[in-house]
C-alpha cells in the first residue's frame, strides 16, 4: 500500500474498532501500555493522531515498565523517551524489580508478563486511569485460541474489551482488527525504531510454536485466521461430546 492509503487504512481499523466496541468516551484517562515493539507504537502514534481531529476529548498517557531482567534499560528509556517527546504523549517509566521474587531462578513468559501487567495496574489505579490500552491484534487472539485449546484444555480467548477487579479497571485493545502484517507495514512506513526483545525465552515460547503452526496453516487456507477467529462463536452444540 502507498503510505497516505495505508495510513488512512490503519486509522479507520482502529476507529472502527474503538466505535464498535465503545472503547472510548469523553473525558475517559486512557493509559497505554508500551513495550517499545511495533505493535504498542503503533497504538500509541494512533491514538494521538486521532485526537487531533476526532470530536471526542480524552487523555492518553504511555508506560513502560522496565525490570532488572532488562539487559540495555538506558537505551530503552532513550529511545522511548524520544519517540513519546516526538508525537507529544505525556509518559511514564515504571521500574520494577523481580529478580528476587522467581523462586525457580529461571524466566517464566507469564510470570514475568503478569508481573510487568502488575505494576500497570497499580500505576493506574494510583493516578487515576480506569482504562489500559494494549496492542494486542487479530494475530494475537487468533493465538491464544489454539494456546487454551491445546495446552490448557479450554476454549477461550482475549476479549477487544475485558472488565477486571469488578468493573473498576477495563482493558482495550483497539488493534483488534489489524493483522501482525499490516502493523509491520505500518511500523516500517512510519519509520519507528523498534525495541526488539532479547529475552531468551522468545524463540521456545508456547505463543511462538502456535504462531509458526498457523503460518503453516495459513499457505494451506488464507483464511485460517478468520476461521480460528469466528470459531468460538459459532459452536454446535449437537456436536459436542461430553
């Protein structure tokens, strides 16, 4: 796509997705979740070009949380730091130590993923922020799907709006409806510097044997994706065995 088309394409995705699913009123403090990866700049640049043109009046503010499991936390901060200055986002860096705290002494990706959602949580609840935003995608639901099905048993996945501590906290995910592929595009269009993970635990990841899998898939059915997606809603039950 030329670069006003695909700018325009991923700005009306994520519009339809915030107005379908009613992710953001006026007035509303929206805190994004950035981890410095394609997916949460994109979200980030989004949301602030939208406020500039759209009749709805409402604060975001971007945070990162760096642990001492970070190997270059400098680095990060600095690029970040450049990147929030750059779009004029108000921010924040959460600092978090959780070293002490594994038992096991070996990374866990929940464990260390929770604990980073953790102090989101609590930075939120302290400042103000009924609402997180992350920049989870169509890829990411799509994966989950398989992960509960396969290694948990269950049939679930990640909601475009979730609810948590009984109402008080809600999660958004106005990416919902982009794939990994278009936000790549996009990321490399804009010219974001991208924080690449280097946690070891990357490549053997559960997440990552399920994303090569429906990559397989997908040469197979292009529209695997789409029928992973749909499948929970669309259950018969006069099929189903005990």
């Amino acid at each position: 796509m030329k670069q006003n088309k695909l700018e325009h394409y991923i700005e009306k995705k994520v519009g339809i997705a915030i107005n379908r699913y009613h992710m953001i009123e006026g007035g509303d403090k929206v805190l994004v979740g950035v981890s410095g990866g394609k997916d949460s700049l994109t979200l980030l640049k989004i949301l602030s070009e939208r406020k500039k043109w759209i009749p709805v009046d409402y604060e975001i503010k971007a945070i990162h949380v760096i642990s001492d499991y970070d190997p270059d936390p400098e680095n990060k901060i600095k690029v970040l730091e450049n990147f929030f200055k750059e779009i004029k986002c108000d921010y924040v860096f959460k600092e978090i130590k959780i070293k002490e705290k594994n038992k096991r002494k070996n990374l866990d990706c929940f464990w260390c993923s929770w604990n980073r959602r953790k102090a989101i949580f609590e930075f939120a609840e302290e400042s103000g922020f009924k609402k997180i935003a992350f920049g989870h995608h169509k890829d990411d639901i799509v994966e989950t799907i398989l992960m509960n099905m396969f290694f948990n048993g269950e049939i679930s996945s990640i909601n475009p709006v979730q609810e948590l501590f009984n109402g008080k906290l809600k999660i958004l995910r106005p990416l919902v409806l982009l794939e990994e592929k278009e936000i790549e595009e996009y990321s490399k269009m804009a010219g974001f510097k991208i924080i690449h993970s280097k946690c070891q635990r990357n490549e053997d990841s559960k997440r990552m044997f399920v994303k090569k899998l429906i990559a397989k898939l997908e040469k197979e059915n292009k529209d695997i994706k789409t029928n992973i997606l749909k499948s929970p809603t669309r259950i018969k039950e006069d099929y189903l065995g005990a």
